[in-house]
C-alpha cells in the first residue's frame, strides 16, 4: 500500500562505508590491503578495550563492532592486520567535510550522526527514480573524487525503504526501491532492518512465529499492541508494509558555503585571480540556489605565497540571488584586498558566501515533503 503522500516522494540515504577505517585507509595508503581495525582502547593494559569498527577486510574474518580487541586480535592471528585508535577530531572533520557537500543536492538535508544522511529530492527529481538514480551517482563520483571516501545510497519513498536500501548492497553499492516495489523489498528481509528492532524485540517477535517482515506485516495490528503498546505497535504495523511519514528534517544548514583554488603559480595579476574567482563563484551560487536560499554576505580570501590568508568580506542591506552581484562584489573586494600588496604574489584563492536566507517559494516544497 502506497499513500498519496508517499507517491509523491523521493528520499535517499547516504551512509558512508566503514567510515572510520575507510578514513585511516585513505590517510595511509599502505594499509588498504590489509585488515584495518579502529578500536576504543580503555587505557586498562594492552589490548583491553573493543572495536569501534572494521573495514571489509577484517569483517570477512568475522571482525565487527562492540567485539572486544583480544577477540579481534585472535579471529585476525594468521592475517597481515593494523589496529589504530579512534580519532574522532579526524573523523568528524572529514564528515563534515562530506556533509557540506552532501547537503548542497538537496532543499531537505537531514544529518543522522557521524556518518549518514537523508535527503528529500522529490522536487529536484520532479519524483522521478530513474532522474534520482542519476543524482545519486553522481553523489557518489563527487564525494569520491573529492573525498576519496566511498559510500552507500538507498533510495526509496521514505525514509524507512530509503535507509534499509543503502544497507542492501555494501560497500559502494546504490539500491532503488520504487513505491511499487516497496512490499516486495521488505517483505523477505528480517525485522532486524527495522529502526526501533532491537536484539530483544527480535525475540519477542519470534516468539510470536515473525521473523520477516512479510510475516510482520501479516500479523493482525491488534495482537501487535497487545504485546507492544499502542505507539509502538501501530509503529511496527506501518514500517512492515514500508509505510514511513516522517519528514526529512532540515536541521542546522551550513552557515558558510566557500570554494579555494591553487593557482597554477603564483601571480600579482588581478585578472588571473579574477577568472579562477568567476568560475568559483558560479559554483558556489548554483549550490546555494539549489537549497532555496539567498544571501546577503560575500568574502573574497586569498593565501599569498608566503602561506599568510588575507580575506575581504561585503554584507548587502538585504538578502539577494543575483550572480551578478556576487561578481561585481568580489571585483571590489579583490581590487581591496591588492590594493597595499606590493610586495607578495597570491597562491590561491577562494570565495564564500554567507549569511543565507531561505526563499519564500520553497516554503511550499518543505510542505510538499511533509514538513
Ligand atoms: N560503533 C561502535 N560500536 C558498535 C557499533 C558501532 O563503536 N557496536 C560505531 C563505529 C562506527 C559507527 O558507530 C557507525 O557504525 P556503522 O553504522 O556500523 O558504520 P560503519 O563502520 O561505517 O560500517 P558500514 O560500512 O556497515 O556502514
Ligand atoms: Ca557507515
Ligand atoms: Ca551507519
């Protein structure tokens, strides 16, 4: 069953692959063949602490989060095998990173930890799946040329299919789930891909002979509450015929968006600047229109060859959207910011804009993707 509201959406969920191993593989290089484990290290002896997580390799050999290390240590002994601490500050900034990224394809932008997001496309995609499978590889080449980091995309009507369909195919994987297809997709899964199944309402659920979720959904939603309460139940009910209302959330925006370039080699010729900032420019604009907003500041920077940043800012009386503002502002700003220069070259440059404002029109779509 598919309601109106839900044939109208199109929600992806993003979720990074063994985020924090992939992140110390892609900071050194030599280990990507090996097993990599992150682990939480207690400070009480040696290898007294546990798995945060894995990558695929150590996985194979049984190696998951939450195991203690010893555990991990012996599942891996006849394997070549790195074991590295967690450095959150690390892994939070190349999420972030990420995020900033991510959130600019979508009006609706919902962050869910350190490493996973929904985004609500219906709009962008004119609630077309084949226009969301384009968009979603799309994401996915981005994040990779830029980040280096791989991830995997479901997408689905709502956010229960979208999130159960990333987790389908791991790692780099992209699975699509169209509202005809929903029944289908869950049905043979076990209700532990449901949010909110945990380890003992899995056993409360077999107890009850339901181990799938097309057993869930064929349970009457009567017997459901009795067990588990009104809330609970008619939630469960729902979710086993993938059946999901809740909004994509926009919580928090960036405050800032902004993109540098090196230049080919340093340079004191403000047209040279001034191209490379044309084209970052345009970048950023398209970015920022595409999540509805306008904005009211504009920041020119630039990092002269001795690695010092200099930066020009100009914040207008009121929000705009024009492009051509921003480009005859940061002509002003870098004329500015050169103007007692006399001695140092600049080696890169970069724009930011700021202080955004969401667009009236846009209302309408958050109203549209249930908000
Ligand atoms: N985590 C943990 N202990 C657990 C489970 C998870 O410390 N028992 C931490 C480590 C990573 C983070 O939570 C998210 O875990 P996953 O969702 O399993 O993400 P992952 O490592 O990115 O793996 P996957 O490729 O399956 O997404
Ligand atoms: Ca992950
Ligand atoms: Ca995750």
């Amino acid at each position: 069953m598919v309601t109106k509201l839900q044939a109208h959406r199109v929600v992806i969920h993003i979720d990074f692959d063994y985020f924090f191993a992939q992140v110390e593989e892609r900071e050194r290089p030599a280990i990507k063949d090996k097993a990599v484990v992150v682990c939480v290290y207690s400070g009480r002896g040696e290898d007294s602490g546990a798995v945060s997580t894995a990558n695929y390799i150590a996985r194979k050999y049984g190696v998951k989060s939450g195991m203690p290390i010893v555990f991990a240590k012996k599942k891996l002994k006849n394997v070549e095998a790195v074991f590295l601490p967690v450095n959150h500050a690390r892994y939070d900034m190349v999420s972030q990173e990420m995020m900033n990224m991510i959130r600019t394809y979508a009006y609706a932008f919902e962050q869910v930890g350190v490493d996973e997001a929904y985004l609500d496309v219906s709009k962008r995609v004119d609630g077309s799946y084949e226009k969301a499978r384009h968009l979603a590889t799309e994401i996915k080449k981005e994040i990779f040329a830029k980040e280096k980091i791989t991830c995997s995309i479901g997408i689905g009507p709502n956010k229960l299919v979208a999130k159960i369909a990333a987790g389908r195919k791991k790692p780099n994987g992209l699975t699509v789930v169209r509202p005809e297809e929903v029944q289908q997709f869950v049905s043979d899964l076990p209700v532990r891909e449901l949010m909110g199944v945990g380890r003992k309402t899995e056993k409360k659920l077999r107890e009850l002979g339901i181990k799938t979720i097309g057993q869930l959904a064929a349970c009457n939603i009567g017997r459901l509450v009795g067990v588990f309460g009104n809330t609970l139940g008619n939630y469960f009910h729902n979710a086993s015929l993938g059946i999901d209302e809740t909004p994509v959330e926009q919580r928090g925006r960036a405050k800032s968006i902004s993109r540098i370039v090196t230049l080919k080699q340093n340079t004191r010729d403000p047209a040279v600047m001034l191209k490379e900032i044309k084209n970052l420019a345009e970048d950023v604009h398209s970015s920022i229109l595409e999540q509805g907003l306008s904005f009211k500041s504009v920041s020119i920077v630039a990092v002269m060859d001795d690695l010092t940043t200099l930066s020009r800012s100009k914040t207008f009386q009121n929000p705009t959207e024009s492009l051509e503002k921003v480009q005859r502002t940061a002509k002003e700003l870098l004329e500015l910011l050169l103007k007692r220069e006399t001695d140092r070259s600049v080696r890169r440059v970069g724009i930011r804009m700021s202080d955004f404002f969401e667009e009236k029109g846009q209302k309408q779509l958050a109203d549209f993707s249930g908000n």
